[in-house]
C-alpha cells in the first residue's frame, strides 16, 4: 500500500478512512470537501496554487460543484464572495500578495459581511512566503486584519490543515464574516500524516441556492456604511472577548505545560569595563572580566501557527516543559488567552515567537498595558523580522547573551543543548555560488532572451543606445539571472510595463530605449492595464508578450490563452480562447510582431528591427512550454510500442567555445572531463534543439532512434 | 518527548530535475513500514524543479528506543498526529542521513550532518550555469573542501562515487534507470539499524513499483 495519494480524486471520497500522507496543500482541500464546500475560487501563487489545481477534479466529476480558475485574485475575491451570498460554502485561495489586491474589495465585503444563517460561509485561504523563496516581497498579511478586520485562524500541523477549514466555516457562519486561514509555504509544502475519517456530504441544491436581496446590508453607501462598520467592530469585540459560544475554547486558543517547569537565568556581570573590540557575545574570549549568577526562572512562550511547532519543539529539545500558549485565532486577539495563562502560570518573562512582524507582540503588549502588569518579553527586539523562523534560530538566540531591561542573560538549559557546526563547515557553505534557477531545458524563453540580448547588444553597437529592461513575473523572470541579464526590475505582476510608461516619459530617447515584458497569464491579469496606459500615451516602448499557452510557473494553470487543442479535457475548458493579438489590435493603431519561440536567428532580426520603430510595439513570442508539450506528446508515444526518439549529442569537433554551454546556457549541456556533453536524461531534443541552431562548429548532432519500448517500465 | 525516544534526521540535497522530492516522499512512506518509526514531519522545497535550483527534502522521525510498536497493528495504520508538534525544518548539526545526489549541494550542506552521521554522496558535479566563472577556483578547491570537511567531521561516515557515472553505464547495459532510486538502493549495503535490509526492500519494492 501507498499513504500517498494514488490520485487526487482520492481526497474526493468520502467514505475514505484511516492515514494517508498528504501535504498541508492538499490537506487544505480535504478540509473543503469535507466542510462541504461547493464554490472554490482562485488564481495560482506558490504556496497555495495546489489548492485549485486538486479542486479542479472535484468540481470537474460533481454538477454541484464549481470552480473559478480567475484571471487575478480581486476576481476570484468576488466571485467567492457573490457565491456565498448566493447560498453556498465558498473559499477563494491565493498567495499573500493577492491579499494586496483584494484589499479594495475585502475592506466592504467585512462591512456587508455573509448570512451565517443560510449555513453559506466565505473561507479565505492565503500562503505566506516569509521566506521570499517564489514572491517579490514577504509582505505580513496579518496587518490587513488590524484595519480590515478579518478574523484569522492559523494551522500548526498538516492534519490541522485539514480540521480548520471546519472551524474556520463554522466561525464564519456564527459572526456572520468571511475568515482567513493562513500559512506559510513551510505549512503548505510541507507533508504529514491526516487522519481520514467517513464524512456525510451535504450539499445545497440548485432548487435551494438563491441570491438573497439584503440592501442593507450589502449597499455600503452613506448611513448603510456607517451602520455596517459598527456591526463589524462590535462583532469583532464580541469575538476577541469570548462572548459567542463556540464549541469550544479549542477554537481560539490552547494552553501547555507546568509551572514548575522552570528554566536557569544565567545572569551576567560585567566586572570590568569591556574594551571597544571585545563583545558580550564571545563569552569564551571575555570571561575573566564577567561573572555569572544564575537564578530559576518561569518563562511563558506564546506563538501560533509554524511558530508554535517550533516552540513545541524547543520544549523537547531541552526537555523543560516550560508554559505555552498557543493561539489559533490570532485576530481579534483572545483577549481571556493572555489573561488566563497569566493567571495560571504567573510567568516573568514571556517569549513570543512569530515570522516577520512583531504582530502578537503588540497585541500583547496592549493587554498587559491594560490589565496593567509588567513582564518583560522577548520578541522581535531578538528575533530576526527577516526570513523564516527556524527552531535552530530561535534556540540558538535563546542561548547566548539577550540584553533585557538592563540586564545581560541566557538561558542554561538551551546553551547546554546547543550545538554549532563548526565554523570551517559554515565557511565552504558560503563558498559555494547560490544556484540561481534558470530555465527548463528545451524552454523557448531561453531562446527569446539568448536573442534579445544579442540583439540589444549589437543595437547598443551602431546606436549607443542602452536598453533598459522591464521585469515582470512569470517563468521569464529568471531571464534576471546570468547569462542572460534581461531584467532591470521586478516588482509585482503588471509592473513590467506599468513602470516602463514612467521610465519611457523621462528618459533621452537617443540615449536609452525600453523593453517591458509580460507574460500570457499576467496579460490578463494586470498587464493590460498597464499597455493601454502607454497606448494612451503613444510612448516609445517595445512590449514582449512571452505566451507559452499556460500559467507554467505555479503547476501549468490554463490561461485565458490557451489554445483550445491544449485546454484540460475538464470543467474549466469553456471552449473560449481570448487572443491576445485580437485584444492588442483592438486597441488602436500598434505594430505587431509575431515570433516563433525556436527560430532564434530570426527573433534576433525582429527584435533589432523593432528597437528603431517609434511608439509601442509588440512581439508577441507564441511557443508552448516545452515541458507541458513533451508530456503530452509523451503520453500518446506511450500508447505504441515503437518509439521514435531523438538525441542531441556533441562531437569531437566542438572547440568549448561556450556558445551553448554558457551564452545559450542550457542546463542539458554539462561539462564531464574536461568536455562539454548534452545529458540525454534532462535534453528535449524533440521539443528543441536550439543548440544545433547557435553551435558555430556545427558540433551538435542530432540522431533519431526508432526504440522498442517496454511500456511496463 | 520521553526519554526512550529521539529524533532520526534525514537531508536529501541535490538539483532540480535530479528527483530529490521523490526520495523525500519516499523516506515519509517509510515511516509506516519501521514500527520504530512514531511519527515524522517533512518539509521540501518547490518551484526549481528541472530549474537547476537547489533543492532539498527533510524528514524528521521520532524513534522508539523501547519495544517496537508496529503502527499498522495501531488503529488501522494510524500516526499519531495530534499529541506531538516538531518542525520539519532540518537542525544544523543534527542529520543523522544526508544523501546529497550532487557535489556542490553537499558541500553547501555539510553544516547540517550529524558528526556521527552517515553521508550518501554522489561525485557527481553541476555547476551552477548562472556563477560560471566562478567555476574554475571553485573546482580547484573541491578536494581541498572535502578534506575540511573531514578534518571538521573524523567521525561522519562519507559513502561517495559517481553514481551519475555508474547508473549511466547500467543504463547503456540494459534498461532505465533514475539517480534517486539508484542511491536509494545502495543504502542497502550501508548497514543503519533504521534501515534493515528486508524492511527497506518491502519499502522500496512497493514505493517504485
């Protein structure tokens, strides 16, 4: 037997029981099927675009169930928040950067709220990145909540991915607001055991669904709007105060440990005057001048979400059962959870543990202040604001020197089981070159930037002109990276030529010309906007629209491009494909260039003839990801047991003069002994063979193998 | 966490498209079939894969030191998921089981090995397309790092041979055949009390098959 799933549609059944290994992702959807969800809305972000992509084949077997792959998060925002107020379960799911564009949208939804009633609440879902590994900034969405006031319930586990999109339902429909579940991609991707029990599915017939008219309540206009804020803040008080009856306190908050757990403040005590060079830091260098005195102390550890299991995990690792509280509803604060594990433990110091801002840490702080009582806390003064939080880091601070109200201090029980990696080891890590992710072998962008750059430096030869280039997000953002060097900003999606209108406006044309590019997904997105806005303008710029046909960087979503041969034999295939060169046209009097993706010497003509035209120009690159098309050719080989297969290879007659291996930079092209070689496992010579196009030794050779295949393999 | 039970930490480091994800799935399916095995939490870093980005998976096990309780006749199979929290996170100093499926990421990750710990390790070298020229001073000093490493670590236990090499002959030899899976079978030769041999195989013959 497997414990992972065999396919997705298993997390779709509902008599399934006992343990399957699931990711916090698709623990996320298991949670929605069995809240009985029946509308779910989104656009693709890492962490969280697993989320659609699972729900897909749900909605794809079940008339009853819908699904709105959206062109941005406001849209997908709205249509969850039209389908709830139509009578149904609705969530809508995106990365944390989506929260910036919902936020318009979001602030009246809380005003106007759900009917709670009609059992049709409105789940949000939103993936952090504190870490910035796949976004362009670590924005904390939690501080929407101090102004929007959207509840927030945050999972410590995989298997409580799954239990909270219950609770979180069942929140939303007693305070009658949408509620936001969120995690950090270290949750998301992260992979643990579920418990799966039988679960009755209910859902909400098209005879029962109906948009309910409450004018009141959703016109948030003059005196309605001012009515509707006051509900929210009362709900919301009445929330962070304990006055509904949940099931129970379980929901909001969770208390551990002993108050005879008690940790060793190592205290210490400068006798002599330390000089300029020497630091408290390195106790081993300055012990002769500091004393030390030790003292026991109760310490209280409060945090949530991936906090949580690392404060759980630094009570193992020093086998001190100290006092922790864990909160699940971190907005509104609990107000009785600080004030009961005061009660209860009466700690000195308290540790707050959480990624980026000190957000718990001042709500905290606010109701110590009011109680009023003092206790010292160790927050985000210590703790690092940048990246993601780990249990070395946490531990590692804990153990050497912290200066608190005056006083210098570790704690004993966490020096005693620290353990550093020696510094030599540290230093060969810092020595190795971070591998910057490039493109997938086979991958026409590759071949666009390979072009442009040789385009624009021979331009920049004759003219003297300097390109400048708009970044955007997609899979061509990594167009950023050596050898290509195609990127002058990456902001957010839309910014490439949003910020290219600005720059075209200032700039000396004789000296400076811009390229702003999009990709197909984020054209629809919010690229759009930003191309009318310099057609507007009739500003010179060169706009590259790279459509591989997919949203490719988030798992391969459709987008409103892909060609109908190519759309998902699914739900979502509404046999409707939206042109981008009949949009663009539609648009007024603009040059279109249309571009072959593996015709590299040609783009490279096209692109240096377009730098000269005057006004905004398009090229408009068409070329499927070559990784979605070698599945799909591959999946019809497999259906005959005679293959043809084709091999690119490198022959003795290549000098390594680097064209392909460092300038085209495939990453199939690798260097064993001394020579250059294409690895046969990762080349997509089918799909490709640009390598063959650039070689000016004509080094390459290809080779085409009927192969009898073995399809039990 | 009882004193009868400790953590047993496993890294898989290598580069995207190398198939480090699946040994990382692997080894969280392993966990039902060690009844040593209390529970396990995993985390895997996503979006590089076929990128040539560095990629890495991290299970952690919870061991048992006393009489082995066989989970499947638990609760129909259960882990129990509720009563323990700890991190997927990878401890610095603390892996128990590195299998690095390539040089430079090991090299990258060997502040995370456990002194005592046990490195599966592939000669195999990829150099980052995106710090080529870097690469000559680098290369130069590859035996002089491996040698630090050895110096800082006498204890870690370093298993290394081009394995890329050696599947790529096999492969010519007779059928296909992937990194991940490959290194995974030669953990059968390496003797960890974790990893008895016939477990390890029901294991991987049902996890491959």
């Amino acid at each position: 037997m497997k414990y992972h799933l065999s396919h997705p549609k298993e997390l779709f059944i509902s008599d399934l029981n006992g343990s399957r290994i699931l990711t916090g992702n698709e623990a996320f959807v298991r949670g929605l099927f069995e809240a009985n969800v029946q509308f779910l809305a989104t656009y693709p972000g890492t962490p969280a675009s697993e989320i659609g992509d699972l729900w897909e084949w749900y909605a794809d077997e079940n008339p009853e169930i819908f699904y709105d792959l959206s062109v941005n998060e406001t849209i997908a925002f709205e249509a969850a928040v039209g389908a709830a107020w139509s009578g149904v379960r609705a969530a809508v799911s995106f990365k944390h950067l989506g929260m910036n564009l919902i936020s318009d949208a979001l602030h009246a939804v809380m005003y106007s709220g759900i009917d709670g009633k009609r059992k049709a609440g409105l789940v949000i879902l939103c993936g952090g990145d504190p870490d910035i590994n796949s976004s362009t900034n670590a924005v904390d969405i939690r501080l929407f909540s101090y102004h929007s006031q959207l509840p927030i319930l945050e999972p410590s586990s995989i298997q409580e991915c799954k239990d909270i999109v219950k609770d979180a339902f069942n929140l939303s429909e007693m305070i009658d607001l949408p509620v936001m579940i969120y995690f950090p991609s270290q949750i998301a991707h992260a992979s643990g055991v579920v418990n799966i029990s039988e679960v009755k599915i209910e859902l909400i017939s098209k005879l029962k669904r109906k948009f309910q008219k409450n004018p009141e309540k959703l016109l948030n206009a003059i005196h309605w709007a001012k009515k509707n804020q006051s509900m929210l803040y009362s709900k919301i008080f009445k929330l962070a105060h304990g006055y509904y009856k949940l099931k129970s306190h379980d929901l909001r908050w969770e208390i551990k440990g002993k108050n005879t757990s008690i940790l060793t403040k190592n205290r210490i005590i400068i006798n002599e005057p330390l000089q300029d060079s020497e630091s408290i830091d390195n106790l081993n260098k300055v012990e002769d001048q500091v004393s030390f005195e030790r003292e026991p102390i109760l310490v209280g550890f409060i945090g949530s979400g991936l906090g949580w299991s690392l404060i759980e995990e630094l009570s193992l690792r020093v086998s001190v059962d100290f006092p922790r509280l864990r909160l699940k509803l971190t907005y509104p604060f609990p107000i009785e959870a600080i004030l009961n594990f005061i009660e209860q433990f009466e700690p000195e110091l308290l540790v707050i543990v959480e990624d980026l801002e000190p957000f718990l840490e001042k709500e905290i702080q606010e109701i110590l202040y009011q109680i009023p009582v003092f206790i010292p806390i160790i927050g985000k003064k210590s703790f690092p604001r940048v990246g993601v939080l780990t249990p070395d880091i946490i531990h590692n601070i804990l153990a050497n020197p912290l200066v608190i109200q005056d006083e210098t201090f570790f704690f004993q029980e966490f020096q005693d089981h620290l353990i550093e990696p020696s510094s030599s080891l540290n230093h060969i890590a810092s020595q190795i070159p971070v591998r910057e992710p490039t493109f997938c072998p086979g991958c026409s962008h590759r071949n666009v930037f390979y072009s442009l750059r040789k385009a624009v430096n021979l331009y920049y030869k004759k003219t003297g002109k300097e390109p400048i280039f708009g970044g955007d997000i997609g899979c061509y953002t990594m167009s950023m990276s050596k050898p290509y060097e195609t990127m002058d900003w990456l902001i957010c999606m839309g910014a490439g030529v949003g910020i290219a209108n600005g720059v075209s406006h200032i700039i000396d044309p004789d000296k400076q010309h811009v390229i702003a590019m999009v990709g197909d997904s984020t054209f629809f997105h919010s690229g759009i906007h930003g191309i009318i806005n310099l057609i507007k303008n009739k500003v010179d710029v060169l706009v590259v629209i790279l459509d591989n046909f997919y949203c490719a960087m988030t798992g391969h979503q459709q987008s409103p491009s892909t060609p109908l041969q190519y759309q998902n034999n699914s739900k979502i295939s509404t046999g409707i494909v939206f042109s981008i060169v009949e949009i663009v046209q539609s648009l007024g009097d603009v040059f279109i260039q249309k571009m072959d993706g593996y015709s590299i010497k040609l783009m490279q003509n096209q692109f240096y003839k377009l730098f000269s035209k005057p006004g905004v120009k398009i090229a408009l690159v068409q070329a499927e990801c070559a990784l979605q098309k070698s599945r799909r050719k591959n999946k019809i080989k497999s259906l005959f047991s005679k293959q043809k297969l084709t091999y690119l290879s490198i022959s003795e007659d290549c000098t390594k003069c680097d064209e392909c291996f460092r300038i085209l930079g495939c990453t199939a092209i690798q260097e064993r002994s001394e020579r250059y070689y294409i690895d046969i496992n990762r080349c997509l010579g089918d799909e490709c063979a640009s390598c063959l196009e650039i070689c000016p030794n004509s080094a390459i050779q290809i080779t085409h193998i009927i192969k009898e295949m073995n399809n039990n393999e | 966490m009882n004193k009868l039970e400790k953590f047993y930490n496993i890294l898989i480091v290598g580069v995207g498209g190398q198939g480090v994800i699946t040994l990382g799935k692997f080894f969280q399916e392993y966990a039902f079939y060690q009844p040593k095995i209390i529970k396990f939490a995993a985390i895997e870093s996503r979006g590089v894969s076929q990128r040539e980005g560095s990629v890495f998976a991290s299970i952690r096990y919870l061991v048992s030191n006393n009489s082995p309780k066989n989970n499947y006749e638990n609760k129909d199979g259960d882990l129990d998921d509720k009563s323990i929290f700890f991190s997927g996170n990878p401890p610095k100093g603390q892996i128990h089981l590195m299998i690095a499926l390539e040089f430079f990421e090991f090299l990258r990750n060997a502040n995370y090995c456990h002194p005592q710990g046990i490195v599966l390790l592939n000669l195999q070298q990829i150099f980052p397309k995106s710090a080529v020229k870097q690469k000559i001073e680098i290369s130069q000093e590859t035996n002089s790092y491996l040698q630090q490493i050895r110096d800082a670590l006498p204890n870690l236990r370093i298993i290394s041979q081009n394995y890329s090499e050696m599947l790529n002959k096999q492969i010519k030899k007779s059928s296909n055949g992937h990194l991940n899976s490959y290194m995974l079978s030669q953990l059968l030769d390496v003797n960890i009390s974790l990893f008895p041999a016939h477990i390890l195989k029901e294991a991987f013959n049902n996890f491959f098959s």
